[in-house]
C-alpha cells in the first residue's frame, strides 16, 4: 500500500502518544529520619554512654534525612570558586560558596558538631557528637572538613592559654558567619589547617617553611612565616594551624585569616585543587610570604603539640567511613525493596539479601569500633587510664581498617542498583568518590600501620589495654576464641621482622576489635554473622558470600531504613 493510501485510511501511528509507563522504580530515598531508622546507631548510642543525647539526635536525624538530602546535592553540584583578586588587582585569597554549602555549614555548627565535646561537660559528650558527625557525613561530607578541624584544633590551641583564651569562645560558639574579616568582627569562627608539603606528604619532618620571630621568640609569640602547603585544607577559614620550623625545630603556628592590624595576612592562595571527591568543599596550595603567626605550644614540639588534633581528624575519618557505608546499605536496601526482576523483589531473592546482610555487616562494624574509639575518648578526657591507652592504640587500628573497608563495600551498593546507582543522578556515585579520601587524609594505610607498631614499642601498656578489651569477649562465640588466640600470639611474638606484614597484623586485630565489641553488644544474628565470615574463614573475599546456617533476613531487618 502507498503512503497515500495509508493516510486516507488514516491507520499512521499517533507519534504524539506515550511509548511506555514508567513503572518498577523505587522513588527516591528522602524525607525519613536517619537517627530513628538507624538501629545499630541508635543502639551503639545507649552502648557507648551517650543515651542522654537521644532527642538532640532524634532532632538532627530529620533534618539530614530531610532538608539535609537535597542541601549536599546543591553543594556538590556547585562546587567552591576561588576569589584570588578584586577587579583592581588586589589580593583577596577568597573562596565563593553556593549558598547550599552555607546552609550545610549552618546546619553542623548550629547543632553542635564543631564543639559539643568541648562544651556539654558531661560523659558521653564525644559519643553523642560521635553519632551527629556520623549521620552529617551520609548526606554532605565536605563541609566535614572544616568542622571537624575546627572541633580538632582545640585540644592544640590549650597548648597555649593566652592564645586559646582569645579564639576559643567564637571557635566554640554555636553560630556560623561566613563573612571574611577579622575575627573579633565575627560571631562564630572556623579553623583549618596545612601540615603537609610538596616534598614530604606525611613526613613532615622533611618541611621546609621557617618561621621568624617579629619580637620575644617562644610559646606565644609572634612570627612570620615564609614558605608554602601543598594541601592547605579550608583555605576561607577564620584561622589555620600549621608546622613550621624555628632555629629549635619544627614548630606549631596558629596563623590567622587577618593580622591584628586588621590587614589580611599574607596567605596567598595559589590554586583550589581539582580533587576526585569531597566536591562540596574547598583545599588549596598556599603561599606564605611573610605570613602572621603565634607559636601554640613549646618551640621545636609541634608534632607533639598537634598529635591530639590529629587523633580527633582520625576519629571523624571513621566517622566520615562508617557513615558512608551507612547510607550506601539503606540505598541498596531501599532500592531492593522497591526493585522486581525475574518475578520477584530483589529483595526476597536469597543472593541478594546475601549481599545485603553482607553490607550491613560491615557498616554496622564500622560503626560499633568507631563509638567505641569515642567513648574511650571520653574515658581519657575524664582521667580513665584504659580507655587513654586502648585510645592511643586503637585509633590507628581503626582508622586503617574501617577507611579501607569502604570504597569496596559502598561499590557493591552500586552493583545492586545496576546502572541506576552509576548515574550522576543518584547520590551512590558521590559516595564512591568520597570514599578514599578518608583512608588518605590525616596519614594513610602505611602511616597508621607503622603508628601501630609504634604504639607498641613505646607505649607496651597500651598493648595490654588492648588485650584487656579483646579478653572480654571471650568464651562466647568458637572463631572468635579462635582467632583471639592468633592474635594474643602476634602481639606477645617476636616483633622485629612485623614491618612488612604491619597492614596484616593491623587488619587482624581490627577484625578482632569489631568481633568484640559486636559479641558483647548482645545482637547474636549480627555478631554470629561476623565472626563465622571475618574470623572462621568461612566467606569469600567478595561481599556476599555469607555461610549458610546464618539469620541473614534479621541482618538486613536490624539496616532495613523502612523497618525500624
């Protein structure tokens, strides 16, 4: 038949109509507590000795499954621009924000994710801020950076009483002013910092920035430094902590966005850097030419003045992990709840919740070391010598461990979306992203294994800190008796020829740590789980090759973001 005679017969298909129904798609994940869903938070929470902060987390929990969701999509979407000039050729070393970082700022500071530590006066201060940094981090982690330097910075900045006692009450107050002036012009104040250089990375002791002194040299005094930081982190902060050398030796400096004179400092900006994730947030190279600084703390003791801000940085990276994790199971859970092919919901197929159950595992394990290394912070602030010596070995143990551990497990969260969870669309990708950095900042998996050993060598009553909290879990479960054997053998061992196994041996007693704290928590699916997969040897190194005989459907219950 003719194209003409099938237009008289007016039988053309109507190109106007729809070609199919959007049908077997989940909607999105949103609008839903991310404290109250959150069984292994909310329990880890009570565990850990922060069961007074429960409505500030009820509180904070729907505002980031909430407003939260859409507040990091912007930000990471519009990321930072940098201000280095005026229209005249003047210096201004700034960073312009989309207004969705601002608000992401607002949000952490105004509930106190910058302080609370420092400031509630009471135990289980660093769990609660603990669990508000780990639920932050599922929904928008760049702002992370400069809020967890500026809750680090305090422990430092007490190094010095006179300098602390001018900048600690606008760091610690729960307002943020993104305005760039002097600080006595502001109502809240954030802080960053720049340790690492071009030639050197970790190995700071290989820096060459000196400092000057402009009068009396010594703890307190003023200086200027000449010299450059390769990754400068949170350049439009309100003031900076950083390593520089005097004639005595490499040295702690705070330098601030403005002199006292109420001139900028001379910290000039030389670029952004282009990273692979944390999009939301700003890192910069620096130059300083002649930059105002006090010295915090004694002259040619900087590591040691900044050994405890580092230790904080550590904690929230595995904050920053776990809650990565966190949200990358809800994903995959609330996508395979929804989700039907080959007749069924991914959700009831028995290789699926293998997977998931498998998922959640590993974040709920994420989650119990972290609170755990929380609560023996709290310990050491309140004089406990265990939880201070646990503390000083624990925290490299963990920031290796769960850091790794989460890039892998937040890519098998995508596979369960299939190409849904590879598009920019989705928030998995963001996640993926994320997921190295904490495993690079604050020193990475060599850094913290060598840390291990060295904790060991210098500090023997941390190891029996250690073996104490592996102890008490003992007698209830076959492989992890087993396994604590190996590794009480390991530890009591001939430690010379450890280096080049270090990243082994850590992992080991990181399994072992996780394994503890699970038992006696009390949750037997969840712990029975874990230690039949990570210490009996009865797994594959893929996720989702749980053993049979296992209560997998309760695993993906307890992480389900529908159920509880």
């Amino acid at each position: 038949m003719s194209t003409n005679a099938h237009e008289l017969n007016g039988d053309l298909p109507d190109i106007t109509r729809p070609t199919h129904t959007v049908e077997n798609q989940p909607p999105p994940l949103e609008g839903y507590n991310a404290y109250a869903t959150d069984a292994a938070l909310r329990d880890a929470l009570h565990r850990e000795g922060g069961g007074w902060g429960e409505d500030r987390l009820q509180a904070f929990g729907e505002i980031a499954g909430g407003e939260l969701v859409e507040v990091g999509r912007l930000a990471n979407e519009n990321p930072p621009k940098p201000r280095l000039f005026d229209r005249y050729g003047h210096r201004l070393d700034e960073v312009e924000f989309h207004p969705a970082y601002h608000r992401s700022m607002e949000i952490a500071k105004t509930h106190g994710l910058h302080g609370l530590t420092w400031t509630a006066e009471r135990d289980g201060a660093q769990v609660v801020r603990s669990a508000l940094t780990y639920i932050h981090n599922q929904f928008e982690s760049g702002t992370m950076c400069p809020i967890t330097m500026t809750h680090a910075c305090v422990p430092a900045l007490r190094h010095q009483p006179d300098v602390a006692e001018a900048w600690l009450p606008g760091i610690l107050a729960n307002e943020y002013d993104p305005a760039c002036r002097p600080a006595g012009e502001k109502r809240g104040l954030t802080v960053g910092m720049g340790m690492t250089e071009k030639q050197g990375g970790s190995d700071v002791r290989s820096n060459s920035t000196r400092a000057y002194p402009l009068g009396r040299p010594g703890p307190g005094g003023e200086y200027e430094l000449v010299g450059h930081k390769w990754f400068f982190s949170a350049p439009m902060c309100d003031a900076f902590l950083v390593l520089a050398y005097t004639d005595a030796g490499l040295s702690c400096f705070l330098l601030p966005k403005w002199r006292p004179d109420g001139t900028r400092n001379a910290i000039q900006v030389q670029r952004l850097k282009d990273k692979l994730g944390d999009k939301s947030n700003a890192s910069s190279e620096v130059e300083f030419r002649g930059a105002f600084g006090w010295m915090v703390g004694a002259e040619g003791r900087g590591v040691p003045t900044i050994i405890e801000m580092v230790a904080q940085t550590r904690l929230d990276c595995m904050l920053g992990s776990a809650g990565l994790m966190r949200h990358a199971t809800a994903q995959a859970i609330h996508h395979c709840t929804y989700r039907e092919a080959f007749g069924r919901r991914l959700i009831e197929q028995p290789l699926m919740v293998n997977v998931l159950a498998d998922l959640a595992l590993e974040s709920e394990a994420a989650l119990a070391l972290s609170m755990r290394l929380a609560r023996a912070f709290d310990g050491t602030a309140r004089g406990d010598e265990h939880d201070k010596r646990l503390a000083r070995i624990m925290t490299p143990i963990g920031k290796y461990w769960v850091c790794k551990r989460a890039p892998a497990q937040i890519n098998e969260a995508q596979e369960c979306l299939g190409g849904a969870g590879y598009v920019e669309e989705h928030i998995l990708p963001r996640l993926y992203r994320q997921a190295p950095l904490n495993s690079i900042w604050e020193g990475s998996g060599n850094v913290q294994c060598l840390d291990v050993l060295r904790a060991m060598g210098r500090d023997p009553d941390s190891v029996e800190a250690l073996v104490a909290e592996l102890r008490s879990a003992k007698g209830e479960n076959r492989h992890y008796d087993e396994h604590l054997a190996r590794v009480q053998a390991a530890l009591s061992g001939d430690r010379s020829e450890l280096e080049p196994s270090a990243r082994r041996f850590t992992e080991s007693i990181a399994l072992a740590l996780q394994a503890s704290i699970l038992i006696r928590a009390g949750n037997a699916a969840v712990s029975d789980a874990f230690c039949a997969s990570r210490l009996g040897g009865d797994a594959g190194l893929a996720f989702g090759t749980l053993p049979p005989g296992l209560d997998l459907t309760a695993i993906v219950e307890r992480a389900d973001p529908h159920v509880n």
